[in-house]
C-alpha cells in the first residue's frame, strides 16, 4: 500500500491519514475536500496533496471514504469507471447496510469492504482531526462476500488499523446497524430529545442554576448537529424506530407508576448495563 486517498478529508478522514503518519505509513496520502479544507489539512500534515476524486481513484491503492452516509452513496454509484482494478474501496459510514448495497451493485471493478470506526467528537472538521483518536477503539468491517477478508489487500488495510491502535471486528452490515441503532443512535436521539424538554422548561439562567453534572453529562451527545445525523437517522430509519419503540415503552412503564415495581426493574436493569460499560464487578447479575 504506497497511495492513500482520503475523500472527506475531515474529523475522521483527518485523523485517520494522521494516524497512518504516525505509525509510520511511508507513503503518499491525497485528499479530496473543499479547497478550504485542504488548505487546513496540508497545513497540519495530514496529507501531500489535494486532488480530484477522478485522481485519487486512479492512483490510490487504498481509497477512503470519510463523507457523510448520502455522498458515500453517491460516491459510490458513480466511482466504478474511475478506479483500477488492485484498489481497495472502504468508508467510513455510521450506518452499513445501504453502502454495502450500493457497493455490490455499483463498484465491479475492484474490492469494497465496508468500515465504520467507533470515534468521534462532538465538533467537525481537520482542524480538531487527532492522530490517536482511534487508539483503543472499536474499527468494524463489514466485508461484501465471504472470505473478502483474506484477500491481500484487506489484510494489509487491516494490519495498518491494528498499527493505529484501532480494535478489529468483522460484522455483518444487517447486524451492524441493527446493534449500533441501540448503542448509538438511541443515545444520540434520547440526548438530543432530554436537552430541548429540559431547554423548553428551564427558560431562564437562574433554571440551568440548579442543574447538576448529570444534566451536563446526559446532554453531551446533544452538542451532536442534525446535518450530521440526518443521513445515519435516514438510512437506518427501521431499525431505529424499533429501538425508540422499546425505549418509549419503557418510559411509559416508569410513567404509570412512577414510585412502583417498573420503575425499580428498570432503575436494576439500568444499573447493570451501566456498571457493564464501565467494566465494574458485580454487572452480570
């Protein structure tokens, strides 16, 4: 792998071309963005060069896609005429099965395999992009075809997150955006939801006066924007409103009896995944 070609060089596509920087990626690593934001990431060292899409797909030997979920789509619908055959093609999108679609029914010409690294910030852009933001963090990939993992290329994209300190795991696209509707997308939404009640009702400086850290610390996500989310809400829209469906429920439940067995189980059942998450002993009773 001696080309690299990031398109959407930004949050993640900035820090991933860093991060290949320091674990020692000798190659040459292009970016396809707006002039302003290759300006941005020529000056942080990000990338050698800024090229057309025509021109990364035709030189990269490794092309990414760091653009939100809808580009992605429309990048690949129209990348096949333009890559050679020993490229590999992965992205970075939050939602997996539409890409993997489009890929296997768009790009013939070489080998896809779909990605989404679990890291993020609440602010965009290259200028915030950090060389360790993957460190410790879970990289899925989402392979088109069974056995797509053994294949050279993959292995050595694969080697190349494992030397950034990502965490591999290999899913399928239906699995992926079933579970991360739960462990991502809910958040964001009940975040997003919590902060505009609480801001409706708290009109004044002196309301937000008596506001605790778990305001603050509920609220995070809600720094997220909807030009963000919009697309990753969209194409994961079904699975999504299952995963509300229940979370309603279960509210509905603690509102019926507010001081009864509901919402003591899910006060329990809310402590255990907690205490999970933080790796706590005691959190699988």
């Amino acid at each position: 792998m001696e080309t690299v070609a990031i398109a959407g060089v930004g949050l993640i596509g900035g820090s991933f071309a860093l991060a290949l920087r320091r674990a020692g990626f000798p190659g040459r690593i292009l970016g396809v963005s707006s002039a302003h934001t290759i300006e941005e990431a020529l000056a942080l060292g990000a990338i050698d060069e800024g090229v057309s899409l025509e021109e990364a797909a035709a030189r990269a030997d490794l092309l990414y896609l760091a653009q939100p979920v809808q580009v992605i789509i429309d990048t690949l619908e129209r990348l096949d005429p333009l890559v050679r055959p020993e490229t590999l093609v992965t992205d970075a999108g939050s939602t997996k099965r539409r890409i993997v679609e489009t890929a296997a029914r768009c790009l013939k010409r070489c080998l896809f395999i779909g990605g989404h690294p679990m890291a993020g910030k609440a602010t965009r852009g290259v200028a915030v992009a950090e060389a360790g933001l993957f460190e410790g963090r879970t990289w899925v990939l989402t392979p088109l075809h069974p056995g797509d993992e053994r294949q050279a290329s993959v292995q050595t994209f694969a080697g190349w997150l494992d030397a950034i300190g990502a965490h591999l795991l290999w899913m399928d696209a239906s699995e992926h955006d079933r579970v991360v509707a739960a462990t991502s997308h809910l958040p964001q939404v009940a975040s997003s939801a919590l902060a505009a009640v609480v801001g409706r009702r708290a009109e004044t400086p002196a309301s937000l006066a008596v506001a605790g850290p778990g305001l603050r610390d509920m609220t995070r996500l809600a720094l997220s924007s909807y030009d963000l989310w919009r697309d990753i809400l969209a194409t994961n829209a079904d699975l999504v409103g299952d995963t509300l469906d229940a979370y309603i429920a279960e509210l509905r439940a603690i509102r019926a009896g507010l001081d009864g067995e509901a919402a003591r189980d899910t006060f329990a059942a809310g402590e255990r995944l907690a205490r999970r998450l933080r790796g706590e002993r005691g959190a699988s009773r």
